[in-house]
C-alpha cells in the first residue's frame, strides 16, 4: 500500500530539524451541502530549515518521535 502523501504550508520552524506543517481540506457538509474548510497541523521531519510560508508536500513515515509521524518529501515554492 503506497504512503499517503499531503500538500501543505510551513507555520513553523523553530525547531531543530522540525517543522509544523497546515494541510486544509475542503469538504461538502452532508446536510446542508455547503463546502467547508478543515485545518489540521502536522509534525513533520525536515532536514534543512525551511522557511515559513513554504508550500510542501509531506509524506508519512515511520514514528521518528513522541509526535513526528511525517517527513518532508518536497518543497514546492
């Protein structure tokens, strides 16, 4: 089974060799039928420091830590 992969932004990286990354997901709410937007933050392994802003796609992985579960596959822009 392939690994999920995520486009997101960099919220923050002020840890070392970790960012923050926010992934937004649109939905249709299934009554009302209006399109609704999800956020969710994910811990993901960076090697190099990349700035906050930055488009990235992330890709899971095994547990590196209490929290991290992702890593940093490519940055987009």
């Amino acid at each position: 089974m392939p690994r999920k992969r995520l486009q997101g932004k960099v919220v923050s990286n002020k840890m070392e060799k970790t960012v923050v990354v926010e992934v937004v997901r649109l939905f249709k709410h299934p009554r009302y039928e209006k399109r609704i937007r999800r956020k969710k933050k994910f811990y993901a392994h960076s090697e190099e420091n990349i700035a906050e802003g930055t488009s990235v796609v992330i890709e899971e992985s095994r547990p590196l830590s209490k929290l991290k579960r992702w890593r940093v596959v490519r940055v987009l822009k």
